[in-house]
C-alpha cells in the first residue's frame, strides 16, 4: 500500500458520493455528457481569494498566471476577482483579448517572445516584463514603428531563489530575467527613451509549503528591488514580488501557512515603507488560485488483476493529468490525492493501482491505493486538478483528445 495525497477541505458527499459545489458528480458527469472531465468549483476559488486578501497586507494585490488553469469560463470568472492577469504567451494574450480583458490589467513575462507578440502586446496596452537587453530593443524598435508608447518592466534575474521550491526559476545562470546587476543600466535606459516604466518582476521559484521560505524570498526581493531601482534612480512604479505559493499534493504536505506570510509581509512593508510608498506591489499566484478548487473525473473501464494485484483502468491519464502521473517535474513519483467518487463517504476495502488508457507504463494515476471495491462504470476522482491539469497535459498523445471542464 502507498499513502495517497491529502484531499483538499471542502469537497462533501452525498447520499455517499463526492459533491463539488454541492453537486454530484454523477450529475455533473451526465451535464458534462462525457468523461474525462474536469470540474472547477466557483466557490472554492472565491473562497481562496476571500482567505488570502484577510491574510496579506492592505494594498497588496493579486494577479492571476493564467498558464495554470486557461479555461474560458474560469478566467471569465476570476477576472474580476483578482487585480490583474499573467500571462507568457501570445496565444494566452489572445485568450484574454477574446474575453474582453483590458490590456492595462495584463502583464507579459516568459523568455522568447516573438516580435509579433511584443507588438500585440505593445498595442493592447500590456506591461511587457522584459527578458532581456535585446527583448528591450526589439519592444523599443516596435513601439517606435508602430507609435505606441510601450509599458516596460524588467524582469530580474536575482541572485537568490525561494528555497524548497518545486521549480527553481531564479538564483544562477538562467534563462529567465536579466541578471541582477545590469538592470539598473537598462532601466536607465528604458527611462530616458520616454517608456512608461513599470517597474520590475522578481520571481524566485513555485510549489513553496514553507512560510519561513516565502518569507526569507520576499525580504530578499524587497531590498533587491530597492536597490536596484536607487542604484538606476528610475523610481519603483510597481514591484511583481512573484508569487510561489504551493499546495499539499502528497503525503506528509502541509499546507502554505498564508497567515504568517501575511503577517510577515506586512512587518516587510512597514520596514521599507519609505522606500515603497508609491509602489504598487503585487503578488503573482497560479496554483494556489486555482488548483484545489479543480477535480479530474474519469470512469473506470476494466477492472483486472495481474500478478495478484488489482488494476482499475480508467478512460482518462496522463494526457489530462501529466503531473498527477509523476511525468511533469518529479523525480520520484508518490501519489496525488485520488478517491473513489461514487463511493466517497466509504472506507478502502482494498489496494488498487488506478491507471490511464494510454498504451505506456507512464500513465499511472495511483500506485497501491487504499480504497473502497469500485468497478466497471465507477468515477474516479484526482484532486489538485485545478491547475496545471489541462493546461499542461499532452491531451493531443495518442489521438485522445482533451477532457470535457465544467466550472460550477
Ligand atoms: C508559472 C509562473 C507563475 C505561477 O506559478 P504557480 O506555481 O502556479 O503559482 C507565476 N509567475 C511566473 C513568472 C511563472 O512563470
């Protein structure tokens, strides 16, 4: 038997099977009219957001990184919740455009960007966080062509990263950002060529549990961004501080304790508060938006058994589901929260190994589960969905096709 990860609070049964939103998943798989499907509750995004604002100091505002969770109605839906949107791409741009989301509360970040990209993004109004000198000049010589005074910030390379951090993205030689030391010429530069300065992006790394480590990044962005902004004497219009903030996947994970960071930050902001008083400070979250708020729900199709254990195989996997199955930055793979939906209030009678479709031993959704019996035309559930599922996964793999997505 292998622990599975803890299932986030707020999912119920009825009548013994799991609810999301206070629906049945049955309901929700026959509105849906098809598994695999993916359901994205309203209320625990709202909620989220509701308990993060009472955490975090005034005045500090959230933006959302739309690569965790790109479906329509969910970004139609958190738009107005959240106080602006990130995205890494000309493609997320456009999804936002389509939805009618002005380019003012929009910021662009992510390494090669294509010149097309930075001039839709120049045109609609987007803050660019810049990459690099060379990104700088091509966003200069399209703004100039095209008579748009382009809004610019600098992405940092810091010298430091987030600590116990699932993905590191700063400290070292990188490809994100510019290295700490020649920002200030650049954002000189960018100044004096008549911009709208924006400021600068500091972002040290994802998947932080510990408080203490979102704690000790925060304080190092605060006075790197201080001291550049002194150094290059531009101002700090805005500061994106990153963001970072993960979620229990597997067990043994313990949730981020946002209360003290909250805490935390605001004894940060009163310290430098000389330093920040016309600054805009903004945080950046994806995951912990949206990802306990998303379900994957995926119908069981065979039940066998081989070599005396049992395999649930469902109509779903990793083409939905690549982080869940171990393939998307894990070395070791330990099993995500997963339950038995139609027989959720019911305690594990057996060890089972839950397994996708696809014809390759990756696709593993649960190894050696403790669960209660299910069978052929049960639904499975796997949590921390809501992020990084169908945005991330390679739904193309194997002619499947993506999963259905309800948000309710
Ligand atoms: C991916 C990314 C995020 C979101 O990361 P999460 O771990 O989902 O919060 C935020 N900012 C930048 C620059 C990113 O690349």
């Amino acid at each position: 038997m292998k622990p599975i990860g803890p299932i986030p609070a707020g999912f119920t049964a009825i009548e013994g099977e799991l609810a999301i939103s206070g629906r049945r998943t049955s309901e929700l798989v026959e509105e849906a009219g098809r598994t695999p499907l993916f359901v994205y509750s309203k209320s625990m995004i709202e909620q989220r957001l509701a308990d993060l604002r009472a955490a975090m100091p005034d005045g500090l505002k959230v933006n959302y990184a739309i690569k965790a969770n790109s479906y329509a109605p969910l970004l139609e839906y958190i738009s107005p919740l959240v106080d602006g949107l990130d995205i890494a791409s000309g493609g997320e741009l456009e999804m936002l455009q389509e939805l009618g989301i002005d380019g003012s509360r929009i910021s662009f970040a992510g390494p090669g960007k294509r010149d097309e990209e930075l001039e839709a993004a120049i045109r609609a109004g987007v803050t660019l966080n810049l990459e690099s000198e060379n990104e700088a000049r091509r966003a200069l010589a399209i703004s100039e062509k095209i008579g748009v005074t382009p809004r610019l910030a600098i992405r940092v390379n810091p010298d430091f990263e987030l600590k116990g951090s699932g993905m590191k993205m700063g400290g070292g030689a990188k490809p994100f950002g510019i290295d700490a030391e020649r920002v200030p010429a650049l954002a000189r530069q960018i100044v004096d060529a008549g911009c709208d300065w924006r400021g600068l992006h500091i972002f040290t790394g994802s998947q932080a549990l510990s408080a203490e480590a979102v704690t000790e990044a925060q304080s190092n962005i605060l006075d790197l961004a201080i001291r550049l902004a002194n150094e290059a004497g531009v101002g700090l219009p805005k500061l994106n501080m990153g963001g970072g903030f993960g979620i229990p996947y597997f067990n043994g994970d313990t949730p981020l304790e946002i209360v003290r960071v909250g805490n935390a930050l605001r004894e940060l902001f009163k310290k430098h508060s000389q330093d920040i008083a016309e600054t805009e400070l903004f945080i950046e979250l994806g995951r912990y938006l949206v990802g306990e708020a998303g379900v994957y729900l995926t119908r069981i199709v065979d039940r066998k058994e081989s070599h005396g254990e049992t395999y649930l195989v469902t109509d779903g996997g990793l083409h939905h589901q690549l982080a869940a199955s171990g393939n998307f930055g894990t070395v070791v793979r330990r099993n995500y929260p997963v339950a038995i939906a139609s027989y959720f209030a019911a305690e594990p009678t057996e060890v089972a190994n839950i397994v996708g479709c696809l014809c390759t031993p990756l696709d593993r959704l649960a190894d050696k589960a403790h669960v209660p019996k299910a069978d052929v035309g049960d639904i499975v559930a796997v949590f921390c969905a809501g992020a990084y599922g169908a945005s991330a996964s390679p739904s193309a793999f194997l002619g499947q096709g993506p999963a259905a997505e309800l948000l309710v």
